[in-house]
C-alpha cells in the first residue's frame, strides 16, 4: 500500500533507509539486457514492499560508458539505452505515489571527454575560453613531452595524457583522476560552478528530491599542482593529510554552500548526500556542517571487518564526528564500487579496512555459509544504529560476488588500467534474479532476445525474489521485517545509543531507547543473552536461549 510521504520539514533524510539501484543491473524491460526505467518503474512496488524510504539512482545520462556512467556527456538528458526524460519524469511521480522519495548521482569532478564542453576545449586550442573549463597545462620538459606532475589516476597510470593540437601538433596536456575519458572540470571557474547549480535546479524542478555528490572530495585542486609524496603516490582514494593537492581540500566547502542555498530555496527542500574518502571522522564532519550537505556516506563502517573492536571504533568515531555538527550518521554495507559483504565476509578476517577480495586471504576459498550468517548479522546491526541507512540493491536477497565473470566480458576501467592485474567492481554489478529457475532469471522479458550484458551465475536461482517471499528463513524475510519494525518502533531511526557491553568483548551490545536492544555476538561460539521482556527479531535461531556465533538479536528492554 503506498505510504504517505514524510514532510521534509519532518527531516525524513536523518533516518531514512535508502535503496541503491544501479539502473543497469537493476531491471531490464526493453528486452536489450540492459536495465531501464521501464524496468525500474515494473519493479518500484517491490521497493515499497520491501519498505525503503527512497531510492537512489546511479547516473542516468547519456555516456559513452567508459566507466559505467560516470561519464557524463550530457546532464540535462537521458541516455537512450536507459530511457526518456518524460520516462524519468513518470518513475519520479510514481515512486512519489507509492511514499518513495528519489535521490539521483551527479558527477561533478568530471564530464566525459565526449561532452560538448571538453569537445570545444580541444579544438579551442591553448589559451582558449573552453579550455579553462578543464584543467589544461604543458608539460615538463624541453619538448613538453612529460605530464606536468606525477599526480596518478584511481585506475591506474598517470593522471595526465596529452592531446594533439588542432593544426596537429603534439600539446597541452589534461588532468584526470580517473580515466582519460573522465576529464576533471576547472572549479576555479565560476562558468563551471554557474552550469552546476543550474544543472541541480533544472533536475529539482523535475522533481527530485536529492541529490548524491560522486567523489565530494576531489573538485578542488591545489592551484600550484605541486608533485605528491611517495606516501601519497600509493594512496590514491583519500587523503593522507590535511593538504593533500587534489583531494579533500578545505576549497570544496564554499562549493557546497552554495549548493546548500540552491536546495534551500525550494518550498520542499531537497537533500544532498557526499560521497567523500576523507582521512578522518573529523574530516568527513566538515562535509555535513548545518549550511552545507545533509549527510554523507560512512566508508569506515563499510571497510571495517567482521571483528567487534573494528567496527565499534568506526561507530563510535563516526557518532562523535558527526553529533559534533549535528549531523546523523549513515550507515553502508556495500555499493557498486565495492565486492559485496556477503564475500568480504566469508572469509577470515583481518584487522585492517577491507574494500576489495584482494586485500584478504587468497588461498581461503569463500564460506558463503559463514558470509551469509555475518551479513545477516549485520543487516540487524546496520538498522540498529542511530540515524539513516543504505541498502545495495541484492544485499536484501544476500547476493554474494561473481569472482569468475569471463576476463572478456569485464568493462570495469581499472581491469585494463592496471593492466588486467585488477578484475574491478563487475562482479558486484551483475544483474538482479527476479524469479525462474535459470538465468536471466526474470532480469530480462521472457521473450528477450539478448542477455544480460554480465551473466549471472547459475547458483542464484536460489537466491531470486520470487524464491525468497514467503520464506521466513530467507534474507529478504529478514529484510522486510526489520524495515518494517524499524519503521513503527520508536527507538529506532535518528538518536542515540548506549553501549552495554565492554570494548574488549567480542560482543557489541547496545540500548535505543525506549525499550529496544542490540545484541550481536562475533565470536564463534554461543553467548547467554542480557535480561530482556522478550525477542524482537533475530538473525538466526537462539540456542536454549543463547545467541549463537555470527548472529544478532534484538531484544525488548
């Protein structure tokens, strides 16, 4: 049944559960393997069942796809392999009938080497108007045949390649940080910092009601583009310290303002959400400041291991930094951008951040068992914490990773960039199982001719929607109920937290008040549990009344 839309002047964003979908992984109803609107406006009911207060859509615009979307050729436009911009403008009157909100990607550092701006930079030649809008130079060198400095792109290789000039001469050369198609905009320039503001009120009007900010951190740079230390060099996502060149500089907070005042100035405002890799908690509490953005995403909670000490640090580091500004904290499991926790999980753990299968044991084969028990475990953690949440699309159905997707289906850019050393973030991306016995399992029509453009493996067919509803054992199950006890039970959402247990336990044990606890045990053997009036939900059966290994519970108090 749709529910009625929380008022913003309500706050809705301070606890809301946000659903992430990856729109070409999502659904497909052209038939063409490619998810779509079509396909996302089919499936929005499943989202309101599933009792998510908004969904957020990865970019939408017309893309060569040279990395997945992220770069934008067009920012007031569809791309036609997703749909129409009238089709976008009904999904969003939809959802909106159905009590959910819609929260888009823009992608603000770069655009694609194929928009029209950068277009105009290359044949503007050196000097030009069009050319400020990016970060040009020459090089180093008596022949300008070196990059300028020794700056290194996310994918791997110089952040820096040089274009042929107009009467075909070798040239200037343009920083990426990403791919060399992702060529990073000029915020020095305020005909940059204009065309944004214009493209977050044309999407606005539309309807919209936020907006996720793709790397917040890194628009910008240090004017002097100074070289960057060895330590630096090898630490390529965040910052190392507080004057790092080009990411998290103290510049991108007038930026953000300015934005802020943008979504402001609408009768229902909207809502911005960053993704910034900062260096600290502190940092990170500089994006969400009261006259900037409203939240942001928590990645030292994504990355801490399945370990108590770990994740309690990231939790309470993250409250600390975050209450100091009055902003809530938001929790994340997994996204597009990282292998997805039920794999992280079922593997041994380190004391160390985790992003990617690389980083743990390579000759552990993964326990899906053992992932699926901790992420399920962790799903109840995650909702029990003060303030909002995410949810990747496939988490709710416990999706594990496709480690062995064909070396030549792979598109991730860093697969080629590392010099196929690095399979990339494919195998978190492969598309949804809806329902049937064998793949596209319901992703596609049933009369489709093409295939999902990543296969999906056989295996899943346990693990399909249509598998899962009714099963009060399954993960979806769980999902359903803890979202709509999360929803009714007043201690839950925004707030705050009381810790009951010791920091040295292998169990995190904490109070909302009124009347609900958290209890979740990390240790492989059974625990007795704390006096309660009785159980709310838990992730697995107890054990004569004790909570077994890898398990949580909550419990009215």
């Amino acid at each position: 049944m749709p529910r009625d839309r929380t008022p913003s002047t309500d706050d809705w964003w301070r606890s809301a559960v946000i659903y992430q979908v990856y729109i070409r992984s999502f659904a497909d109803g052209s038939g063409d393997g490619i998810g779509d609107l079509a396909g996302l406006r089919k499936r929005l009911p499943y989202l309101a069942d599933l009792g998510v207060d908004a969904l957020w859509l990865n970019p939408w615009y017309p893309s060569p796809m040279a990395d997945g979307g992220y770069d934008v050729a067009d920012y007031r436009a569809i791309d036609p392999a997703f749909g129409t911009l009238a089709e976008a403008r009904t999904m969003i009157e939809e959802a909106h009938g159905l009590g959910l909100r819609v929260v888009i990607d823009i992608v603000p550092n770069h655009t694609s080497d194929q928009h029209r701006w950068f277009q105009e930079a290359l044949a503007g030649g050196p000097g030009s108007a069009a050319r400020e809008r990016y970060i040009f130079r020459s090089g180093l060198g008596p022949d300008g045949a070196l990059p300028p400095n020794n700056w290194r792109s996310v994918f791997g290789g110089s952040a820096w390649t040089r274009v042929t000039e107009p009467d075909g001469s070798p040239g200037q050369w343009y920083l990426h940080l990403f791919a060399p198609e992702q060529p990073d905009l000029n915020w020095e320039s305020q005909e940059v910092r204009a065309e944004f503001e214009s493209i977050l009120r044309f999407w606005f009007d539309r309807g919209v009601d936020g907006v996720r900010i793709d790397v917040a951190h890194a628009l910008v740079k240090d004017p002097g583009l100074p070289d960057l230390g060895s330590s630096d060099i090898e630490l390529v996502g965040a910052a190392s310290h507080d004057d790092h060149p080009h990411w998290d500089r103290d510049g991108v907070h007038e930026i953000f303002r300015g934005w802020r005042a943008v979504a402001d100035s609408y009768d229902d405002p909207r809502v911005f959400v960053a993704e910034a890799w900062t260096g600290a908690p502190e940092r990170l509490a500089r994006y969400v400041r009261p006259d900037e953005l409203h939240t942001a995403f928590n990645f030292d909670y994504l990355t801490a291991p399945w370990r108590a000490a770990g994740l309690r640090r990231a939790i309470d580091a993250s409250l600390a930094a975050l209450g100091a500004v009055e902003a809530p904290a938001t929790w994340v499991l997994s996204n597009h951008d990282v292998a997805r926790h039920v794999s992280r999980y079922g593997r041994p753990q380190p004391d160390r951040p985790v992003r990617s299968l690389a980083e743990l044991a390579p000759d552990q084969p993964f326990d899906r068992t053992l992932g699926t028990a901790r992420a399920r475990a962790a799903a109840l953690l995650t909702l029990a914490l003060p303030g909002g949440a995410y949810i990747y699309q496939g988490e709710e159905l416990g999706l594990w990773e496709v480690e062995d997707l064909p070396e030549e289906l792979l598109q991730d850019p860093t697969w080629e960039r590392s010099g196929r050393t690095d399979r990339g973030r494919d195998g978190c991306r492969v598309p949804m199982p809806w329902s049937g016995d064998v793949p596209p399992f319901g992703y596609s029509p049933e009369d489709a001719g093409a295939q999902p453009w990543l296969p999906q493996p056989a295996a899943w067919k346990e693990l399909t929607a249509e598998a899962q509803l009714g099963d009060e054992e399954s993960m979806l199950e769980l999902y359903q109920e803890a979202l709509r006890i999360r929803r009714s039970h007043p201690a839950l959402g925004d707030g705050a937290l009381t810790w009951d247990s010791r920091p040295e336990e292998e169990v995190l044990s904490f109070t909302r008040a009124p009347g609900l606890r958290c209890v979740v045990n990390l240790s492989p053997e059974p625990v007795a549990l704390p006096g309660h009036r009785g159980v709310i939900l838990a992730s697995a059966p107890l054990e004569d009344g004790r909570l077994p290994g890898d398990a949580a519970v909550w419990l009215a108090c």
